[in-house]
C-alpha cells in the first residue's frame, strides 16, 4: 500500500433538528395544552486511533465528511430523532490541526483512543417547555442549532521506539531486514528506501522494540534537498537514534566522516531538539573491510568525528554485531523508560537525557 503521511479534510456536523408549536387537537378536550416536540440533536463527527491502519490515503480522496441533521419535533409531545454520529478511523501516530486556526486538536497516541471533531448541534425547545401559569398557550419554539466545521490537517507521525537515519545506501534498509520481520526494498543504488518503514524487534519472547526507518538523507535536506527531508517528522517520536554509516563506501571519492557530520548538520538545522536526541553511532558494512584493519579503521573514524557516545561494530548484510546491537537497545530503553517522551496534545516535548556524540 502507498504510504501516505499528510492529507486535508473538511468536517461537518450536523445541524439540530427544530422545535415545534403544536396544540392537543382532540374530541371532547376543548383546552388542550402545549405538546410541541423537541428537535433531535445533529450528528457528531469523531475520530478513532486503529492500530490496523497504517496510512491516510483513504482522506486524500475522502476529503468532505457530513454528519447528517436531527429531525425537526412533532407534536403529541413527539421528538425529533437524533442523526447517527460519524467515526472516522486513522492510523495511531496520526496529529490533527485546524487548518485556519494552527491549532492542535489531538493526537493520536494509542489504539482505540477516541477523540470529538465536530460536535452535533443541539436540537430546538417545542412549546411544551415554555407552558407556565401565566402562558397557558405558549406559540415559543426554538430553532436548531448549527453543527460545527473545521477544515482539518492530518499528519502521520510513526511511532517507533528507535529511529534509524543515514546517508542513503548506509545499509538502514538492510539493518531493519535483518534484526526485524520487516521487508524494506534493497538494492546497491540510492533512494531504495522511498518511504517509512516499520520492523519489531524481539529480543526475547516478551522483550521487544520498534525501529522506523525513513528515506535517507543528504546535505541540504533540511531545506528540502532529496527524500529524507519529508520524513524527519517521523524520528521525532523515538527515543533513540541510531546513526548509521557505511565505513567501506564503493565510491573511492566518498568520505564517511564528512557524511556523518553532515547528516548531524542536518539534524540540527531541522529541529534542535532532535539534535539533542540520545544517538548512537553504528559503523555498517565491516565485512567489506579486512578484520585485522577494523580496529585501525574504527579508531581512525572515532578520532578524526570527535565522536565520544556508544560506538557498534556491525554487517548488516552477515549479521555479525547486530544481536550485541539488539540486545543493548533494548537494555538502554528498559532502563531509560522513565524518561520516555511526554506525548501531550499541544505536540511533542524533547526527551530528557543526554545525547551522545557529534
């Protein structure tokens, strides 16, 4: 299914049904009284979080949504029917603003969660209510109330404990294959990853984590050069990034030290707070590179970065060093889970901790 993370729509609730005057018209009761009916309230539009979808296509054809009016009163003290609400599904990690105003007005967080729109307009007073001593005979009745409209932003945020991010053939893609279930396209050419994807990784059988992995970046992505740009949004909800660089790049002319530092560049021009994000450094593609030279190599690339966090050894492509990977991830989110990310419905928060590295 073609991911989709950003969409507009327009909702519109109901409108109230009206009340009614009406008089008891019957045999051998000349003074019969006020029986006019209220109206019925209009239909409500919500919104559901479902962890079964995973993207908002749906609303990029779907755009008008309209609940429909209460019924008007009647009389014999009859009411006007209520119209049926409208619940729109969306994918959990999905944040909606209104369009006019900027306003956040959820996000959502966790399946099931539930969350009001637009609200119905309340129905019209028949005469009934307006009877006293005084007024025997009241003609009063109230109108229906309109149902509110907003025209709404929705935007899809993944949720995912841990984020990868790199240069584009870094071996992310390869890396979420081989410690997740999940199948991202790979191939030895740029841009395979064009977008999102999202992998479990179970450490033991009641031990796991989710890891995202979003389209590589480039220099100048911060300001909209290539694909990774478009889904920086989406690390913003993790607790851990690993920064992943291949050491034995194919291109004589690329320098890898050069592109870590620019992906951190980027990092911080785009949000400071993901700059400040725990990171990791994790140095892929080590069978390309002779073993009694790994640690020269290593050693080389930590000094010439300036790089003093967590550092791992890892072949994405053999599996060697990605289990010492899996497993210190997991222990490093067991441990920190105290300093997860407050989600509030203004937007996210910066995590606490310190990040690591350059």
């Amino acid at each position: 299914m073609k991911f989709i993370d950003e969409a507009f729509i327009e909702v519109s609730a109901g409108k109230g049904g009206n009340g009614v005057a009406s008089f008891r018209r019957e045999k051998f009761i000349p003074k019969g009284g006020p029986d006019g009916g209220d109206g019925g309230r209009g239909g409500s539009i919500f919104v559901v979080a479902d962890r079964n979808i995973n993207t908002l296509i749906d609303y990029r054809y779907a755009r008008i949504h309209r609940a429909k009016n209460g019924e008007s009163g009647r009389g014999s003290d009859c009411y006007g029917k209520s119209a049926e609400d409208i619940v729109l599904r969306m994918p959990v990690g999905t944040v909606i603003t209104d369009e006019e105003t900027g306003e956040i007005l959820t996000d959502l967080t966790h399946d099931r969660q539930k969350v009001l729109l637009a609200k119905g307009g309340q129905g019209g007073l028949g005469n009934l209510h307006f009877k006293s001593s005084t007024n025997r005979a009241p003609r009063q009745f109230t109108l229906g109330e309109p149902g509110e409209h907003r025209r709404l932003k929705l935007e899809l945020k993944v949720l995912a404990d841990v984020g990868l991010l790199g240069m584009p053939n870094a071996g992310k893609s390869t890396l979420i294959r081989a410690v997740s279930a999940a199948r991202p396209k790979v191939a030895d050419y740029p841009f395979t990853t064009l977008q999102p994807n999202l992998g479990v990784v179970r450490v033991d059988h009641d031990r796991s984590f989710v890891v995202a992995d979003i389209p590589g970046l480039i220099e100048g992505a911060a300001e909209g050069a290539g694909l990774g740009h478009q889904f920086l949004k989406h690390l913003a909800r993790t607790r851990l990034l690993l920064h992943v660089v291949d050491v034995a790049p194919l291109d004589p002319a690329a320098h890898p030290v050069a592109e870590a530092r620019a992906i951190v560049a980027e990092l911080q021009k785009y949000d400071e707070s993901l700059y400040r994000k725990p990171r990791w450094l994790v140095l892929n593609k080590t069978d390309m590179v002779p073993q009694q030279a790994l640690t020269e190599v290593q050693e080389d690339f930590l000094r010439e970065l300036g790089w003093s966090g967590p550092c791992f050894l890892i072949s994405a492509l053999t599996g060697a060093g990605c289990t010492e990977l899996t497993y210190a991830v997991m222990e490093y989110l067991e441990t920190h889970r105290e300093e997860a990310m407050p989600e509030a419905a203004g937007g996210e928060q910066p995590a606490t901790g310190e990040a690591s590295g350059g």
